[in-house]
C-alpha cells in the first residue's frame, strides 16, 4: 500500500484487526466532526503506533487524507 511517497508495508494480515479499526474510524466519523485524534497512553508497548497505522489505513481505503 503506498500513501504519497511513504510505502507502507502491512503489519500484520489479518482481516478481524483491520475490520475492529474500520468500526473504529466509522464511529470516528459519525461521532462529530473531527479534525484531530490524537493517541495517547501513560507506558510503552501499548498500541499507540499500530492503532494509528491501521486507523490511517482505514481513513486512506475511504479517500480522506489523514496527516
């Protein structure tokens, strides 16, 4: 999957973990109308970088720009 210039390899192939992030993004979307997430936790190794790769992945298959 290439986003702009960044070719993104997929972490991990597994449909049930992209299907739980695009049910994520929808309720993102239809929530309010957000200009900003932001991803945040108070210890390491808990997800931050993988939840926002797949959420931007689930944004980019919709046609949205995600920064």
């Amino acid at each position: 999957m290439k986003l702009g210039k960044l070719e993104v390899k997929e972490l991990v192939d597994d449909s049930s973990i992209n299907e739980s992030y695009k049910i994520l993004r929808t309720n993102l979307l239809y929530t309010s109308n957000l200009k900003v997430v932001s991803l945040t936790s108070t210890i390491a190794n808990e997800g931050k970088t993988t939840t926002a790769y797949y959420l931007a992945k689930s944004y980019v298959e919709l046609g949205k720009k995600f920064y």
